[in-house]
C-alpha cells in the first residue's frame, strides 16, 4: 500500500458501532472515511456526532476505502463481509463472526483466495489484565471464568453463550492448546426467548478442563477467570484490568512490570528451598477497541497476519455451537421430566 494509512469505513452505527467510529478517529494509522448504516437516521446521528460523512450505500463506502469494520448483527454479518472481501477489501468483523461454520468457511476461502485479512472482534484479547500476562507463559491445566451482567434487552436476540461466554471461549482456546474433545453443557431462558444463562464444562484432549458461566441476568457485575498450572495460580479480573499472580519462583526471577511484588515465604521441595511470590499485574493506559482497531490497520500496512485471525473466530465460533448443541440436548431433557411429573 502506498500510503501508510488505512482507509476505513464503519458499517452499522448502532451502540458498539459508535464506538467503533470514534476510535476509529484516535488510531493514528486509519483515516476514517465514513460511516454506513441501513437506519439513515441513526447514521446521520452518529455522523452529526463525530464529523464523519454518511454513505447512503455499502457499495459506495466500499469503493473508498481499503477496509471496513462490520459492527453489524450477527445475521448480516456473512453477507457485508461476503461483499466486502469481494471487493478486496480487509475485513474487522465483531463476534461471533458469522451466524454459521459454513459462512465462516466461505469468508476465511475469499480472504485466502484475495490475500486479505480477516480480524475478529474478540475484544478480551486485548483487555490491560490480559495483555499485563504477555511475559508470563500461561500453560493452563484448570480454567474457571465466570461472565455476568445486569440484564439489557440489547443482544438479547441472540443466546448468552454467542453474547457474553465466547469471550471466554475464546480466551481459553488461545491459552489451551489442544482441541476440545467433550462439551457438557446446560442453560435456560429466564426473561428473554434465548438462553440468559449458561454453564458448560470443556475438556480437551491434552486433559486441561475449563469451567465455564455466563449470565445476564445477574444483580452484580463480574468478568473473572481463574487459571491453575503447574506452580501457578492466576487470577484475572477483567473489570478492573488486573491480574494476580501466585507463582513458585525456583530461579529467583521476580515478574516485570507488577504493580507490587512480594514473598509469602519458601517451601522445601527435596534438597531444594523454592519462594512462593505473589504479584500483581496491570497494563496501563490501554484502550481495548482501540488497540484492537490500531492491531488491524497495522497488519494490513505491515502484511503480518491479524492478531485475531479469522481461523480464531471460526474456532471460537464452533465451541459455542457445540456449546449450544448440548444445552438444547439437555433442555429437551428437562423438558420431559417435567410434563411426565
């Protein structure tokens, strides 16, 4: 590309697309070029807001820019990226990335097919208690995450497990790296016509475990995970962007760049005196979709590959139909039980 800037249009304004297009405005290698949205209301809104022009067609978007990010539901999805790779175009597309394995299958073909890119809006990716881990090897052999929030009808149209718990799918399969060899899940519909909660126990075939809820029907909010690991225990808390870090330091190597560190006192292992350190770790002044956003751009100018590849989504996006697949077996279930009581 000639330019070192990428030319980008926001498709779909609606509340995660708006702040698409604003951080958009902060990435200093995107050169936002404006926004599309099928509610022309909504869309001049947003535009009146930022001082973006309005496309009164996809197609008319697509001929300006170098790359779009499809902040649109999740049924549309296919079919914007679907034209937008068609047309040459770098794809961002927010989770899940398609409705289907088979929509995924033909969006990861075109982009191989065009040598574009394909990013996936797996935001937790990028949260500061994540991203603070980076030094640390994470080598997990039991994960528990639990995902809550309070109830909002927006998203609804879709199940908890495709709203909130991919997130921690797809955390937990980029930590673990074998595939999933069983799924035992269950989860019901409490306010809304799709499942507001949602509890499913992954084991995958190197033996590592992950425990997994997600509600949005809870009175607190919480987004946490636990990962235990030979000589460690890490505790994430994505709400506030932190990270501790309970580790058996056998070289005398404390841990960068934690907020504070400190010793809990030494344990014999043999002939061997071992420290039991805690730490806690934070990466500061990172704005998630921001990074995610200014990641994308960069692989497109560099030509390296995305730091959420299509293929990750598409991982992430299986697990979850599997995921679903064994919440409506066990429904079913449920369901008998009761009418035959």
């Amino acid at each position: 590309m000639a330019e070192q800037i990428v030319k980008i249009g926001v498709v779909g304004v609606g509340h995660l697309g708006r702040l698409h297009t604003m951080q958009l405005k902060e990435v200093a290698a995107a050169k936002l070029m404006g926004i599309f949205d099928i509610d022309a209301d909504r869309a001049q809104t947003v535009a009146d807001e930022f001082g973006v022009p309005v496309y009164n067609s996809f197609q008319q978007l697509l001929d300006d820019v170098d790359a779009v990010s499809i902040v649109t539901p999740t049924t549309s999805h296919f079919d914007f990226a679907r034209q937008a790779l068609a047309a040459g175009r770098h794809t961002f597309i927010e989770k899940p990335m398609t409705e289907t394995i088979a929509e995924a299958d033909e969006l990861i073909r075109l982009s191989d097919e065009k040598n574009l890119h394909i990013q996936i809006g797996h935001i937790e990716r990028f949260n500061p208690a994540i991203m603070a881990l980076e030094p640390f090897n994470i080598n997990p052999l039991f994960i528990e995450a639990h995902r809550m929030a309070n109830f909002n009808p927006r998203g609804t149209d879709v199940a908890v497990v495709f709203d909130l718990m991919i997130h921690d799918i797809d955390l937990i399969l980029s930590f673990i790296k074998s595939p999933v060899k069983e799924v035992h899940a269950s989860g019901m519909s409490i306010i809304s016509g799709t499942e507001d909660i949602a509890n499913c126990r992954l084991l995958f075939e190197n033996g590592s475990v992950a425990n997994v809820t997600a509600s949005r029907i809870s009175a607190k909010k919480m987004r946490k995970m636990r990962i235990f690991q030979p000589q460690a225990y890490i505790s994430i808390d994505f709400l506030d962007g932190k990270s501790e870090i309970y580790y058996i330091d056998a070289d005398g190597k404390k841990l960068a760049n934690s907020d504070f560190a400190f010793s809990l006192g030494e344990i014999e292992s043999g002939l061997e005196k071992k420290e039991i350190r805690y730490t806690r770790l934070q990466k500061a002044d990172i704005n998630p979709l921001r990074h995610e956003l200014a990641l994308f751009c960069q692989s497109i100018l560099t030509g390296t590959p995305p730091s959420v590849t299509g293929r990750d989504g598409r991982r992430a996006l299986q697990v979850a139909q599997l995921i679903m697949k064994n919440i409506d077996e066990h429904t079913k279930v449920v369901q008998q039980h009761w009418q035959i009581r």
